[in-house]
C-alpha cells in the first residue's frame, strides 16, 4: 500500500506493484478457520489425493468448465490415521489449461507440494482455495510406508509391540517429510519399550 501511495506521487502510477506475500500456514487451519482467511493469499504445503469430478459448483465461479478440481491433505495430517486418511479437503482448484492444474492433476498420490492460493469463497463451512503455484516436494510419504505404518498400529492394538516396532522401523525407509519421520520414530521407540517391558515382566513371573 505505502509502495502504491509512493510511486503515485512521484508519477508512476501505472508501474507494476509486487503483490502481498502469502501467509504460511496449515492447510488445516485453513478449514477449521476458513472466514478467518477469505480473500487471504496463502501458502501451503499439501499432499495430493487426486483430480475430483462431480464437485457441487452451486453459488461459486470455480466451476468444472473454467477449473479442475483436487483433493488434498494438509501437511499436518498423518496419512496412517484412518480417520485423517478419509478427510482430504476437497474444495482445491486451479485453471483450466495453466501448469499448475496439469502438474497437479498427473501428479501421483501423496505426492507433495507447496503451494500458494487464495481463498475465493466459504461456502457451507468450507474454503474454496484457487491455486496458483505448486511447487513438488522431493520429501514425500510413500504408499509403503503407509502399508506398514497401518499394520504397526493394528499390531499395537493386538499388543505384539516387538511386531509393531519392526514396522514402524519399516515404514520409516525412504525420503519421508521430517514430521513423519519423527512421529513413527516416535511410535517405534513407544513400542520397543514396551517389548523390553511385556520380556522383564516375564521374566519376573
């Protein structure tokens, strides 16, 4: 704004002026708070579900014949909790014949991305995001980590811990995003005490 006052009074009104940065954000918090971000131009990193057909357009400009629609997680989500699993947001769009929309729409599940967006509209609760660049990721979480991953929480529920670390241990291979990394190290350790713990108190009996 200052910039547009300055080149005013010098004469230069019509000089192009840089747009505002996005804000960093969660795509999550983006969803649980979306009028709090109407209008804003944010930037997220998400991990791509897929191209969407038949999503409702009513009372919106995102419509199928000018946008492709997408659904994604939000970096935060942790892919191998069933209930984060089947909550991908499903109101992300992007242009019709421009890069983005064809990087995006031939990208492989869970590939990640950085993106920037803004939040067109809120309709029944739930952000509208147009995206205007994404960037991939190389840091990614694999479908075989989540195969592991989703045996290791079963095998917790069943406490076979032992099992349950070896894979965790498993799903950890590969070039994993920090947070998951550190999160099924996390569950690994918790399992492999209990191991050490379920073995001395056997031995104690």
């Amino acid at each position: 704004m200052l910039l547009s006052l300055v080149l005013v009074a010098l004469g230069a009104g019509d000089a192009a002026v840089a747009p505002e940065p996005a804000a960093v954000v969660d795509l999550s918090e983006v969803r649980e708070h979306p009028s709090r971000w109407l209008g804003e131009t944010v930037r997220f990193t998400l991990q791509i579900d897929g191209a969407r057909s038949g999503v409702p357009t009513y009372l919106s400009s995102l419509g199928p014949s000018t946008h492709v629609a997408f659904a994604a997680w939000g970096d935060s989500q942790v892919l191998w909790s069933r209930a984060e699993y089947e909550r991908p947001a499903q109101r992300l769009f992007a242009r019709r014949g421009t890069p983005v929309a064809a990087r995006l729409a031939t990208a492989s599940r869970y590939t990640r991305f950085e993106v920037v967006g803004v939040v067109r509209e809120v309709l029944q609760g739930k952000p509208w995001i147009e995206v205007h660049e994404a960037r991939r990721l190389e840091r990614a979480v694999s479908e075989g980590a989540l195969v592991h991953a989703t045996r290791a929480l079963s095998l917790m529920e069943g406490e076979q811990w032992a099992l349950a670390a070896d894979q965790f241990a498993r799903a950890r291979a590969g070039l994993l995003p920090r947070a998951a990394l550190a999160e099924l190290e996390r569950l690994q350790t918790e399992c492999a005490e209990r191991s050490d713990a379920s073995q001395r108190e056997r031995k104690l009996r």
